[in-house]
C-alpha cells in the first residue's frame, strides 16, 4: 500500500508524471511508445478494459511487439468475471509507478479512461462503495428496458449528473443511481466536495486531430479487429463459461458480437452498431478532456520531439 507520505515524498523526489490522454483510436499508444523510448520510460495503462486479460483484440491492446518495445503495466491484471473499481486500478497504478520509480525510469500514463486518470492523480470521492447486487439489478433492468429507462430515472434523482453523462454510457449511469440509492444522495453532491489535494505532479497531454479524420480511424479500426478475429475471441469467452451478463462483455463490440453469435443481429448490423457507439464513445471522450484544463492539446510532431514536454516543464516551473 502507498501511503500519504509516500506520495508526499514522491512529488517532492520524482519529476511529474508524463499522461497522453486522449480519445479511442487518437493514436496514443503508437506515439507513447516512440515516446517512452526516447525519454527511458515505461508506460501505465489508463484503460478501463485492457485490464481483463481474455479480452484483447476487442480492446484494441498493445501488442507483443509494442509491449517487448516499451514494458507496460496494468494490462491483464484481471478475469472478466472480476470485479475491477477506480479504487483497485489506483492502488495497482501506485504500486507500479512506485516500482518504475525505483528503477530509475521515467513514467508515462497512457489511456482514454478519464475516471481512472482522475481517481490516480487526485484521488477517488468520499462517497459510498461498489454494491455489486444493486449494480446488478439496475443491469439487468437496463438489459429488459434499455438505457433510456435508467438515464429517465436519473434525471429525477439527478439533474446535474444526468445532463452530463449519455444515456448510453451505461457505467456512469449505473453507479449515479447506485450512490443515490445507498446513500440517498446525488453522486454530484459527493463529486462538489471533492477537494482532495495532488496525488501526483503530471503534465498531461491530447494529440489534435480533426474529428472526420478520427472518425475514419475508428471505422477502419473495427474492421482491422474483425479481421484479427475478435469474433472467435467473443466465442473463446462465451466457451469458456463466461457470462453475456457480467460487466466486461456487455462493453459495445462484445454485446453486439454476442448478439450476432446468438443470431439475435446479423453481422453488418452487429459492425455498424460497433463503430457507431464508438464513435459516440469517442465524441463523449473529447467532451471531457476538453474539459480538463490541465490537458495540453499538441500537435504528433510536437509530442514525439519532445519540444512541447520541455515548454511545458518550463511553464509549469514558473508558474505560468
């Protein structure tokens, strides 16, 4: 376990965490690792499902030769029958910049995850844990009734939050009415006194790029993995006695798969629903990095040089 002071002396002892952020598909990984090779660093994912180890085409994962380039970590560190929160991801992601740290390498945050990026660097809200019968039950009613039953019901307990999150986003959603459910009150009245101070120093960067360009790439993307054979990994999982109801196989690719598996869709519709809720994943994705002030959006070139890391450093150094 880290410990506060541990922290404490790890801002004080260790340059800022270098984090590229970024929306599904932007280009991340190939240009963290280039990164990471000039700077001497390894890389910790920041993704919500490459953490589920029979899981990995539809995740879009490094592969063996990236990860042989560049050492990740917080890849494959879970079944996908495991419950895996925010909370579990930051004490594993403390553990690992820890042991990078102590071996005189530099570290890279890498991943779309905004939840996981903001519970690491500072901290996860004071509010109620994870129930896993109460999320159940609000997935299966999901699951019946469809989102916009669960998103309706939020806008009654919620307004705030739910004019932020998607019907769709199904995770966000489910944990809204879960904290209001166990606690009685809004996630949004929690996330309001969320003060907690730096866990880490970071310098935080996104790859512009213009939005039919990334659309583009996500579409060519998806049928690059249909063509790797993320069918037979869907099928691998169903096999393997994995549930079409557990939190990881109902992430959009896999419930579409499933559905054509189960010859509920056929496979054109299943890979046209694929790349449009990418697409609105991505689309929600921008949204909240553009949110977040202390992401500096640069150009590939900018990123690779290393020109902008070192204006920025400067920047950071005198206050500016």
């Amino acid at each position: 376990m880290i410990t506060t002071q541990a922290l404490r002396d790890s801002r004080v002892e260790h340059p800022p965490l270098i984090c590229i952020l970024g929306p599904t598909a932007s280009g991340k990984t190939s240009n963290a690792i280039q990164l990471a090779q000039s700077i001497d660093g390894e890389i910790v994912s920041v993704d919500s499902r490459q953490i589920y180890r029979q899981m990995s085409i539809g995740t879009a994962k490094p592969t063996k030769t990236e990860r042989a380039m560049v050492r990740h970590h917080l890849i494959d560190c879970a079944d996908v029958d495991q419950p895996f929160s925010a909370a579990d991801f930051q004490r594993l992601a403390d553990l690992a910049i820890q042991d990078i740290r102590q071996r005189g390498r530099s570290v890279l945050l890498v991943g779309g995850s905004g939840l996981y990026f903001r519970g690491l660097v500072d901290g996860l809200f004071r509010g109620p844990g994870a129930d896993p019968e109460v999320r159940e039950q609000l997935r299966r009613e999901a699951e019946k009734h469809g989102n916009q039953r669960l998103h309706r019901r939020l806008e009654v307990v919620d307004a705030k939050t739910a004019a932020k999150v998607h019907p769709n986003d199904l995770v966000r959603v489910v944990r809204a009415l879960e904290v209001y459910q166990l606690s009685g009150q809004p996630i949004s009245a929690f996330q309001q006194t969320w003060q907690c101070p730096a866990r880490y120093p970071f310098q935080a960067y996104a790859i512009e790029m213009d939005r039919q360009i990334l659309y583009q790439r996500i579409e060519a993307r998806v049928d690059q993995m249909i063509a790797q054979g993320w069918i037979d990994e869907v099928r691998t999982l169903l096999a393997g006695g994995y549930s079409r109801f557990a939190s990881a196989m109902r992430s959009f690719g896999y419930k579409q798969l499933i559905d054509y598996l189960d010859q509920e869709i056929d496979l054109d519709f299943a890979v046209q629903q694929i790349k449009q809720q990418t697409r609105r994943y991505a689309k929600r994705q921008l949204t909240w990095f553009r949110r977040e002030p202390r992401i500096k959006w640069v150009g590939r070139d900018q990123l690779l040089s290393g020109e902008s890391i070192r204006l920025y450093s400067h920047s950071c150094k005198s206050g500016n």
